[in-house]
C-alpha cells in the first residue's frame, strides 16, 4: 500500500543529505537565437551539451521550425529530414554519449508524418525508429534516451479490434509507449493498464541508466477517464506496471526518473482537480508533495498549480509554478533540501553589472526544463520581454545575487517630509564624497 505523506521521509532525507549542492545564486546565460528567431530548451546532458529547438524562417505562411544543439557557447542547427513538404524537427533530450532523440517530419504518401529519430551530434544522418503500425503514416516522437542508448515515447496506432466503453466497435488512432533498443533495433510497444482492447492511451516520458522507464496510461473508472503513472523495465517492457501515486478518480503525470529510482511530475492531489508537483520514492513507495509559490491558492477547477519536469542524480528538483494567480503567471521553481525556491530570486536582477540596479528585471524565469548533474538548469523564460532559452550556472557558495530596489508607487503627501528612495541614496552619496575631500 502507497503512503501518501506531505513531508520527508528519513530514508528520503538521507538520499538528500548525499546533494553536493546548496545553492545561493546563478548566472544567467542566454541561448541566443536559431536563424535570428526564438529557441526553445528541453533537454540537457553532463557534458553541458543542451538541446531543444527553434522557429528557422517564415515562408509561405508556414512557421517551420529545427532542433539545435548549444555546446560550448556554440548553437548548432540539426537541420531536419529531406522531403517534399515540410522542413520540421524536434530535439527533446541528449545522452552522455551525444545520442540526440526527437522527431522529425517526413512526407509519406502525400501525408506530413512526424517521425522519430535518433542521431549523433557530429552526424548529418537521422536514424529513425520504425513505426508501431502497419500503417506507416502514423506518428512517433521520441523524448528521452538513456546512457545505454535506450530510447523511449511514444507513437499512434490504429488496433482493428478496439471498441469503446460500451462494447461499440471503433477504428482511431491511439497513442501507445515504446521502448526502443538501438543496439539491437527491437521496438517494444507498450500497452495501457489492463488493456482488453478498450479503446485507451499510453506513452513513455523518461528513462533512467537503471533501464527503468516511466509513462501515463488510460485506466476507466466508473466509465470515467483518467491518466496513472505506470513505469516498465527494459528487462520485460511490454509490461506496464501501475504506480499509486493519486487517488483512484484523480490522474497523474510523471516527468522524469533519476538513478536514485526518484520520479517527478505533477498530480491531483486529495479531493481536488488541481495539478501541483511531486517526488515519489519507488525504493520506499512514498511521495513528497513539492510546494507551491502561492500555497494558499487552491482552485476548484482543473489547473496546473505546478510541475516537476526533472530531477538530477544530486535529487534536486526544477519545474514551474503558478507566481501570480491574477495574471495567471508561472515561476521557474528549484526544490533542494526540502526547500522550494524562486529561481527569479537566485539570479541578478540585471544582467549587465554596470547596469542600475533598479526597476523590473531583465530576465523572467518562467519554467526550468531540465537539471543536470552539475546542477546546471536549463529552461524558458523573457529577457527584456522577448521570449528566450536560458542556462543557469551556480556560483560559488555564499555569492548573494543582485536584487532590484523596489521604486516607490506613490509620493508622500502627509507632509512628514520623506523623500524618494531613489534621493535618499544620491544624498547619502554626496554626503559621502563630502567626507572623503574632508579626510
């Protein structure tokens, strides 16, 4: 039986207490652009070597767009597979040995089919993964491979034999997990929980160096629809195996599996419809609900409060959380040491040092993506309002970052007479300069 709990547990505390990291602040690094247009970060590896994609060039009213690789300061487009039509492609993670996967679009009988890929960073060539269906106009992507070149995510297929709830006959195309072996080239489908050819869904997310992989499948309960949490062994991955991680009509998503067996995402949590991030401790089979930047903030409706999108070997945790609940904005979030923190608050507040340090910041986290065993982050945000992909470097232990100094909203009209913030300190200044000459 699944404990759920809402603190941590001392088996998960002692896993903590292995974290080489306590960090204080970070420097920002911009991605730049792809073809002078917006990039996208998703995955990262222990090399540093970052992956994700770009919008490329307009043409025709189409917004076509490439995976890129970012080693070493340097953004390289992967370009895409050729074909008639479309000129599309995907990098959602990267292996330690540069094992790039995604997807890429390929034409096939006049029809633009997403199709997944693997590929190395120094290679032109895109390898690709064969479809789960007959019917090779389906769709694949591929979302995370692992440091053995194991590859999971998931594909369409259209079973002849499906039928819904109610016993109908149905013929579509449903989404079913793999895991595919790259030394070998076996693909493995995986199936939904308890599959009896009821018409349901199921896809793989990660997959750790332990050859463990976890997913969502469809269950029906009370001919309602729900997602659970399931993760398979590449030892059998035809088999689904179901995790307990939210009540039996509330739905959950994991996003990410360390090495530690620690897994990360977001669930219903209780009696509500809300999604709010999690760690879940298979050795230990008990779950430790991340907080949220705006605790007392508890709608009634289907939202994302927050998501835990990965978790590093150090058990750090980053994702995004709801900032402002008017305005319905998101923070990129770091969970270390049983702490949530701000990841806008760990980073100057501008990123030119000679910069005033007042005013609205340049750079606005809003989702941290991935986190790699350096502790390096990688994710999406604004700088100076424009959208832009981010890397977070740790500094060294005890360096504070450079906050904005609130301006003041209105002036004093009491009489008392007070002064501007902004005054206060150019007469402390002169003060200052007048009793050096003195000395």
């Amino acid at each position: 039986m699944t404990k759920l709990n809402k603190i941590l547990f001392p088996s998960f505390l002692a896993v903590l207490s292995t974290q080489i990291f306590a960090v204080d602040s970070y420097d920002v690094i911009d991605l730049g652009k792809l073809d002078d247009k917006s990039v996208f970060a998703q995955g990262i590896n222990n090399a540093d070597s970052i992956v994700g994609y770009g919008y490329t060039a307009f043409s025709d009213g189409d917004l076509p767009y490439h995976g890129f690789v970012y080693q070493n300061g340097l953004m390289t487009d992967l370009g895409a597979i050729e074909n008639e039509t479309t000129d599309i492609s995907i990098a959602y993670d990267i292996s330690d040995n540069d094992l790039v996967v995604g997807l890429s679009s390929e034409t096939i009988e006049s029809t633009d089919v997403a199709r997944g890929f693997y590929k190395n960073v120094s290679s032109s060539e895109f390898n690709l993964i064969p479809s789960l269906d007959e019917n090779s106009t389906l769709e694949l992507r591929a979302l995370a491979v692992n440091n053995n070149d194991y590859i999971v995510g998931f594909g369409r297929v259209n079973p002849s034999d499906d039928v819904d709830v109610n016993g109908n006959s149905v013929s579509a195309a449903v989404a079913r997990g793999f895991v595919f072996d790259t030394v070998n080239q076996v693909l493995t489908q995986v199936d939904p929980l308890n599959y009896t050819n009821v018409k349901l869904e199921s896809g793989l997310r990660d997959i750790n160096n332990m050859g463990r992989a976890i997913g969502w499948s469809h269950v029906y309960v009370d001919n309602l629809l729900y997602a659970k949490s399931i993760y398979v062994d590449v030892s059998a991955p035809d088999t689904a195996i179901k995790l307990s991680l939210s009540d039996e009509k509330r739905s959950d998503f994991p996003f990410a599996i360390n090495d530690n067996n620690l897994i990360v995402g977001k669930r219903h949590v209780g009696d509500s419809f809300y999604f709010s991030a999690f760690i879940y401790d298979m050795n230990t089979q008990t779950i430790t609900d991340i907080p949220d930047l705006t605790a007392d903030y508890k709608p009634s409706e289907s939202a994302d409060i927050s998501i835990a999108y990965s978790i590093n070997n150090q058990n750090q945790v980053v994702g995004t959380s709801l900032f402002d609940v008017v305005r319905d904005r998101y923070h990129a979030i770091l969970f270390e040491g049983g702490v949530i923190k701000d990841l806008n608050n760990l980073i100057d507040c501008k990123s030119d040092p000679d910069a005033a340090l007042t005013g609205s910041p340049d750079w606005v986290l809003y989702e941290a993506r991935a986190i790699n065993d350096n502790g390096i982050i990688i994710g999406n945000g604004f700088y100076k309002n424009e959208r832009r992909a981010f890397m977070l470097k740790p500094r060294a232990d005890g360096v504070q970052p450079k906050l904005c100094i609130s301006e003041p909203t209105e002036e004093d009209d009491s009489g008392s007479g007070s002064l501007p913030v902004s005054i206060l300190f150019v007469l402390m200044g002169l003060s200052l300069v007048r009793r050096l000459k003195k000395n």
